[in-house]
C-alpha cells in the first residue's frame, strides 16, 4: 500500500469518525451521556489500554516476522555469492555447470518469485534450479582436496541458503492468524464506540471533533501498520524489495568475467532455456 493511500484511508476514516460524534452531539445531553464522567474516563481508559497493549504486541509479532524476511532475504543473496566462489574449485564440468545454475538461482529469486511473494501466490516448493543445481552436484566426483573441500562447504553453504530462503518465504504467507485480526478489530471498534458516548452538546464543537479525530488517526495507523507489516511484499514505501539478490547478481557478472565467462542455461528471467 503506497502513503497516498493510507493517507487518503486515514483522512476518510478520521472524517466519517468526526461526522458521527458531531452527529451525536447534536442529540447528546448536557454533560453527556454518562452520569458520572470520571467512572466513565476509567472504563475508558481499561478499553483503551487493552487496545494498546494488544496493538503493541501483535505490532511486535508483525514486525519480527518482517525482519526475519528482510534478514532472510539478504542472507540468501550473501550464500549464493558465496556459492558461486566455492563452485570454482569444484572439477571442471560440474563447476561450470553449477555456476550458471546458480546466476538462474538469483534470476528466478528476482524476476520470478518476487512478484508471487508480491501477488501472495508462490507456494512452498522449491527454486527450480536449487533442484537442478543439488541434481549437478550428485555428478561431481571431486579427487583432489581442495575440490572435496569445496564440495563439503558447498553442501554446507546450501542448507544454509535453503533456511534462507524459508525465512524469506515466511513473510509472505502472513503472521497474523484470522481470529487475532478479528479480536484487534473488535478492539478498536470497542474504543470508538466508547468515545462515541462522551459526546456533549455543550462542549465546542472543534474540541468534540478534536478528541475523535485524533483517537481514530491513531486506531487507523496502527491498523494500517500492522497491515503492512503482515505482508511486506506488497508494493509501496518501506516494501521488501529485491535489492540484495540484484546485487549479487552484479557481483556474479563481475566474478564470471574473472573466471572466464559462465554459460546459464536460462534466460535474463530464469526460465530455462531447454
């Protein structure tokens, strides 16, 4: 969701908010509707702080499920660079075959799945080439040290990427369960209503708008946050972009001019070329 939006939903809301405690103060009592204003501003203020200390849980949930996909998702990008270094002492076929494999990796990383993580319908299996390059691996026969080092820290470097991958992935399925949106929702409708009652025909009108305005922005953004931070991948400010995979595959252009040139058996979106 871009700002203008929330900005644009924010504004309607807080208005439609503002037109009904006008509405109702125009029909309230002198006063108010409640008898005794200081035991009704303690109720209020139970309400009001069961909403916040839910929000700043769920917000603290929502938000950790964010920086684990960010962190996720810079981390993959960091072991496949590193991959394609350890893929050049592997013996001669393999390691060519692997290297490409590994530049459709990043290309799929970016151009494919990006875009169902942004949509909400990649599924749970897979990167076709990580099949395909651990389906290369099983033909490596390394003999010489150093390529039966670079093939034990390969393996090793791919079960790291892998839970990468699965953080990454994570974020786009949503952490928030249904019934905490239902019991966050109810939450906030529950302080509105409440505000609602302490409309008085004889307070100012810019002091009546002033408390429900202000009230509603603040239930609004917290929703709207929580929102986005349920599904960083959407597009709009602050979104998770794919940032750290296209830098690594800057940094495998570079490397595979130094070791002459790669072969991919995809094209510049990672869709194979066979």
């Amino acid at each position: 969701m871009s700002l203008l939006w929330a900005a644009v939903i924010i504004v309607v809301v807080t208005a439609v908010a503002v037109a009904a405690m006008l509405l109702m103060r125009r029909h309230a009592p002198a006063g108010g509707y409640y008898d005794d204003g200081d035991r009704a501003a303690g109720v209020f203020g139970v309400v009001a702080t069961g909403f916040a200390v839910l929000a700043g849980f769920v917000v603290f949930l929502a938000f950790e499920s964010y920086d684990t996909s960010r962190s996720g998702a810079e981390a993959e990008a960091r072991i496949v660079a590193q991959q394609f270094e350890t893929a050049q002492f592997l013996p001669g076929p393999v390691r060519r075959r692997v290297s490409g494999e590994l530049v459709c990796y990043a290309r799929t990383v970016v151009h494919r799945e990006w875009p169902r993580m942004q949509s909400g319908t990649l599924d749970d299996g897979p990167n076709p080439w990580g099949v395909a390059i651990f389906e290369s691996l099983g033909k490596a026969e390394p003999r010489s040290p150093s390529g039966q080092a670079a093939f034990a820290k390969y393996l090793d470097e791919r079960t790291d990427r892998e839970d990468a991958r699965a953080d990454r992935i994570h974020g786009a399925e949503g952490v928030i369960p249904t019934p905490l949106w239902i019991v966050v929702f109810l939450s906030a409708a529950a302080v509105f209503a409440f505000l609602l009652m302490f409309a008085d025909s004889t307070e100012r009108v810019a002091v009546q708008a002033t408390m429900m305005g202000g009230v509603v922005v603040v239930l609004t953004s917290i929703l709207l946050l929580l929102t986005f931070l349920d599904n960083p991948y959407h597009e709009g400010a602050g979104s998770l972009q794919p940032v750290a995979m296209q830098r690594t595959l800057g940094q495998l252009r570079q490397e595979a001019r130094l070791v002459g040139g790669v072969a991919t058996p995809c094209d510049l979106r990672g869709y194979s070329d066979v």
